[in-house]
C-alpha cells in the first residue's frame, strides 16, 4: 500500500509502523482532533491498518496496535 500511494502521490510523506508481528501504514495529511496519530520527526503521521486482520475505518487502529504504541514497542521506517 505504501509504495502504491507514494507512486500515486510522489511528495506524499508516508511512515511504515512496525509492532510486534504486525504493521500499520502512516500517512502525513490533514487529520481531525479525533484522528489517530503518531507524531515522526516533528509531524503527525494519521494512522491506518492496512493489513487487517478486520476491517477498521481509515484514522482508526486496533486496540492491540494502540497498546503497543503507547508502551513505545514500535519502530517506524519513513518513505
């Protein structure tokens, strides 16, 4: 997903966000309050899960994902 939006959007910037055995796709765009994000370098990074394993709207992640962002048990790669 992450090299198809950036073919599409070449000044897109987008962050890969690794957890345990899972990862979830970073998009820096314009975000509501709600929305959840994750600050990279300085920006905020709206976050999706693009991989499943359940369908979850676009700005929202998994109780499981949130768990491990908060504890800090996550790396990120930009693109």
């Amino acid at each position: 997903m992450a090299s198809i939006l950036k073919a599409m959007y070449p000044r897109l910037r987008v962050a890969i966000i690794y957890v345990p055995e899972h990862a979830l796709i970073g998009l820096n765009v314009s975000h509501l309050s709600t929305d959840y994000k994750l600050q990279i370098d300085g920006l905020d990074y709206t976050l999706a899960e693009p991989t499943g394993p359940r369908m979850i709207k676009f700005s929202e992640i998994s109780e499981r994902s949130k768990k491990f962002i908060e504890s800090g048990m996550y790396q990120t790669e930009i693109f």
